[in-house]
C-alpha cells in the first residue's frame, strides 16, 4: 500500500474510533484530561507520527482513583448477569468496529491486519465468554462436621484491579482482564503501553460510549498514560488489591515486589522461551508450518512465540532444509498488505537488541543458517524491519536461554529418548508455552504428563504460538504463574468468603471442643 492510501486510511480508522490526533492521556470515561508530558506514537510501519497523548500526573491519578472508587460502590451492586449484558454491549460494539480498531492495532504495533483483526476477535471472544460466566460465578458448597449446619462458599468483588499491559498485544490483553474483572463486580484501570498509546484511547472511547448510554459511571473503566513511573502510580498503591501486569520477566520481578510489600496481590503474564520438540514421527509438513509461523508471525513479537526448535538428530537435515526454503518465500514488509508475512519491530532499540542478539549468538559459537539483517530502502523508511534468522545454537549458550522480541530461531539436536528433549525443553528459566510435534502416542502422553513440560501451556502437533481464549492462559516458573482468560481464571478477580450457617438452637464447637458455661 502506498503511504498516502495508508494515512487516509488510519485518518478514517482515528476518526471512526473517536481518536484524535491530540488525545488526552488520563480518562475517567467522559472526562478527558491531562497535565503530563507529550507521549508521540510513531508507527513501526512507516515511521509517520499517528498521534500524541499526554502522560498521567500524579494529581491526574488521584482524580482517576477517586472516579474509580466512587463508580465500585454502584457497579458491585448490580447483580452479575446485568453486568454481564454491558460487557455483552461491549463486544457488540467491537464487532461494529473490528475493522478500524484492527487497522489501528496493525498501524500502531506493526502486526500484520490479519493478526490485528484477530486480536480484536480474542476481545470479542472474551465478552462471549464473560457473559456467559456473569451467570455462573459458582463457589462450593461442603457438608459441614456439626449437625444442623451447612457451609459454603461464595466470591464477592475485590474492588479496583490496576491492569498494566505490553505493547504487542495492545487491545486483547486488556479486555482478557477487564472483561472477567467486569462481570465479578470490580472497576478497572488500566496503564496501556507507552509504545501504543492510541489503542487504549480507542478502547476507551468505545466503553465509554456504552457506559454512556446505560447511565452508568465513568470510573468502571479509566486510563492512565506513561512509562513505568505512571505504572508505579498504581503498583504502591493499597487502594488497588490487584495488579495485573503483562510484560517482561524483569517489570515482573519488580512489580511482584511492589506489590508483595504491600501484601496485594499480583497477576504476572511474563515473558517466555517457546520450543517446539520435533521428534522422529513428526510430520514434517505441519512441522514446518508451526515452527514458521512461530518464530516469524507478529515478526517474532508474541510471548508464545517460537524461539528453540529441539529436533531429533534422525530428523535434524530434513527439517533444516525445509525451513531454509520457506524462510526464502517469507515476504517482509507493510504489515497492512495482506501479502507481507513478516512486518516490523516495535521500534529501533528492539531492533538492536536483535542485532546484539544474533552477535552473541556467534560469539557463543552459534552458526547462522538463514541470515539476518536489518532491511533499508523504499517501504523500510521506519529502520523496523529486520530478516527473520536462523541459528544452530546450544540450549547452554547464556542468548538462547534469554528471550529475544525478535524473529530469531535457534535450532537445537537432541539425540536418544524424548525425554532428552524434554530436558532441553525445561532447561531454561521461563514456562509459558510449549508443544511436541510426534505421531507416537507414548511420547505425546509422556510430554503431557507431570515428567514432561514444566509449561503453563503444552500442545501436540501445534505450535507453541497463539491461544484459544476458552482456556487459562499463562506460564509458570518466569513467566509469572498468572492465569487469564478462560476456565477459572475468573476467581483472581473476587476475594473468596466461606460461609457457615447454624440452624440448630445449639452452638456445638468444631473439632469437638467443649465450653460449657
Ligand atoms: P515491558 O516489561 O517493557 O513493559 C510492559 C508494561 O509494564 C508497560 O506498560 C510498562 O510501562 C510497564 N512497566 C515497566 N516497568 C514497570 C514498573 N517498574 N512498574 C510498573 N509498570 C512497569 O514489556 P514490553 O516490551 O511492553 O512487552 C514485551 C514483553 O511482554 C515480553 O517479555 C513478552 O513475553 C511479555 N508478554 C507476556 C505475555 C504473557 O501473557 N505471558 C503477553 C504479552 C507480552
């Protein structure tokens, strides 16, 4: 697409999401406003600036806060289902407005239309889903050891949950949590990333407008801007009993205190170190297409992204082979050209930290297989677009075992049994996702079974990249141990009450304690 078709395009995408090109970072729904300084959004695409906002003061916070805390006093007491039906407005809002909503996703991040539409199609998703739970928030009940007496448990709402999100994922992460957190009766706030600010003012304005239309306060869902000093605004804060923060191990690790000291609690989405297992009954073909996709689709940029492919020595040529010839048939370039496979990085300093990746990786005595680059010339102007590489490396070398955001993939031999690639598999610090491609059920049960991945996610014959919202998403060891999204995820959300109720004229202790009196 030439560039002037794309400005007019996102001028339309802007104006359709109510974005203009001077925003104010700090909302309270209706209410606009900001003291702070100018944060610009430069697309990856072509390098144009799309718009500015304004970084969250600390007396902007305190209005947020106030908005936030004034709204939960109303919102927790409509019953569930009702607030299911404003989410289920919400995602019908998206609907209408997936396509601008997933051009400005694209043009802002630099992922490709497609997956920029999908990520819009996760928030829908995860509206369905939250809609249909607003009437399912179950706790147990249990028989109790005293006669006359029933016990239960039930899941109130825990208040404000501050949501801190990564800039790969602009839109989908924030609805995973505010969604759920929604319809167990809390409010939220949300820092979005500073490197794709716009999208958040887009999601806002569309919530907004709902909460608009239904008389309901503004403080249910509020945005503050900044770096991470605007993020600390709410991670110190005792007035927010959750934080949920998606992005790296390191903002994890220091988050995690932040909270920790202050006893709240915390819902880590980190950063993983994706690999495939290709075993001698792999089928070479959807081999292929998982390990590529992978390790270049968002241009290497999703946390379950595939970073190692741990391939069976008697597989290792075939595989190698294959690979090279569709890395040679990858197309790079404007994400927004459903034509282009691989679009840029983020910015120019996660361009470098590929460059400095791949030099390490031969100064550790790596040997590049497809080699990388950093593109120039017409349609590259941004400095964002890089060569998808290829190492054959050592699950030892110090790179390997970091997560790189970049379209890099290391190649790995494992010789004998699976369970030596399932040694190489665990033998790093993160756990987010994992697969085994294998046609052999004993290696499939054993890679699922508690002697395989130590991961929060493991598939056979799928790659690792790339998560149905139904389940719980998330990873263990540096990855965080958070769960978002599907299955119980939900109960991070409300604080758990055990209830024991007496019906009897009697007040027997438990554990058969007398106290006569
Ligand atoms: P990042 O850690 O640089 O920033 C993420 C967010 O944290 C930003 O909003 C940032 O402003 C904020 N932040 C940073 N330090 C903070 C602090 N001390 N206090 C409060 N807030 C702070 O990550 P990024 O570069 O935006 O995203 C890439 C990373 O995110 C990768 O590591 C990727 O694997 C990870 N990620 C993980 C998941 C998951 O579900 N596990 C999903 C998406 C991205």
């Amino acid at each position: 697409m030439e560039s002037t078709t794309v400005k007019k395009t996102i001028q339309k995408t802007l104006d359709q999401l109510g974005v203009k090109s001077q925003n104010f970072g700090t909302s309270t729904g209706s209410e606009s406003f900001g003291n702070g300084e100018t944060i610009k959004s430069f697309s990856p695409v072509d390098g144009e600036l799309i718009g500015s906002v304004l970084s969250t003061t600390k007396a902007d916070y305190e209005k947020v806060l106030n908005s936030a805390q004034l709204a939960y006093k109303t919102w927790r007491l409509k019953p569930a289902p009702l607030r299911g039906e404003i989410v289920r407005q919400f995602g019908d809002k998206l609907r209408e407005l997936k396509q601008p909503l997933g051009e400005l996703v694209s043009y802002e991040m630099g992922k490709s239309l497609q997956e920029g539409l999908g990520e819009v199609q996760e928030m829908i998703d995860i509206c369905e889903f939250a809609v249909g739970l607003s009437r399912q928030l179950h706790g147990l009940t249990m028989h109790s050891e005293r006669p006359g007496h029933r016990m239960y448990e039930q899941y109130h709402p825990l208040g404000i949950v501050g949501i801190i999100s990564a800039f790969n994922f602009p839109v989908a992460v924030w609805s995973w949590n505010t969604a759920l957190a929604w319809i167990c009766g809390d409010v939220c706030v949300w820092k979005a990333s500073e490197k794709a600010p716009l999208c958040s003012i887009a999601c806002q304005n569309i919530i907004a407008k709902v909460l608009k239309d239904n008389n309901l306060p503004e403080g249910i869902s509020c945005i503050i801007n900044g770096n991470y000093k605007v993020g600390e605004f709410m991670t110190t804060d005792s007035r927010i009993p959750l934080i949920s923060a998606t992005g790296s191990t390191r903002m994890g690790k220091i988050v995690s205190k932040t909270v920790g000291e202050r006893l709240g609690k915390s819902l880590l989405e980190l950063g993983g170190n994706n690999a495939i297992i290709v075993t001698p009954d792999a089928d070479l073909k959807m081999t292929i297409i998982g390990a590529v996709f992978g390790a270049v689709g968002t241009a290497g940029q999703r946390c379950t992204s595939t970073r190692r492919l741990i391939i069976h020595e008697s597989m290792y040529n075939k595989v190698k082979e294959a690979l090279v010839s569709a890395y040679k048939q990858l197309r790079i370039g404007n994400p927004l050209n459903e034509n282009n496979h691989v679009g840029p990085l983020i910015d120019k300093d996660a361009v470098e930290m590929y460059q400095l990746a791949l030099k390490k990786a031969i100064d550790e005595g790596g040997t590049i297989l497809v080699e990388g680059g950093v593109l120039s010339g017409k349609g590259y102007e941004s400095g964002c677009y890089v060569k998808p590489a290829i190492v054959e490396a050592d699950n030892h070398f110090e790179i390997v075992q970091h997560e790189t955001f970049a379209p890099i993939l290391y190649l790995l031999k494992y010789t004998g049994s699976v369970e030596n690639a399932i040694d190489i598999q665990n033998g790093v610090k993160q756990g987010l996702s994992s697969a085994i491609m294998t046609n052999n059920l004993r290696e499939a049960e054993l890679f699922l079974s508690q002697l395989g991945s130590d991961c929060g996610i493991a598939n056979v014959n799928i790659g690792t990249s790339g998560a149905e919202i139904g389940g719980a998403f998330g990873g263990e060891k540096e990855t965080g141990g958070g769960r978002e999204s599907g299955s119980d995820a939900w109960k991070i959300y409300m604080r758990r009450q055990t209830n024991t109720i007496n019906y009897t004229t009697e007040l027997p202790l438990a554990q058969g304690i007398k106290f006569d009196l």
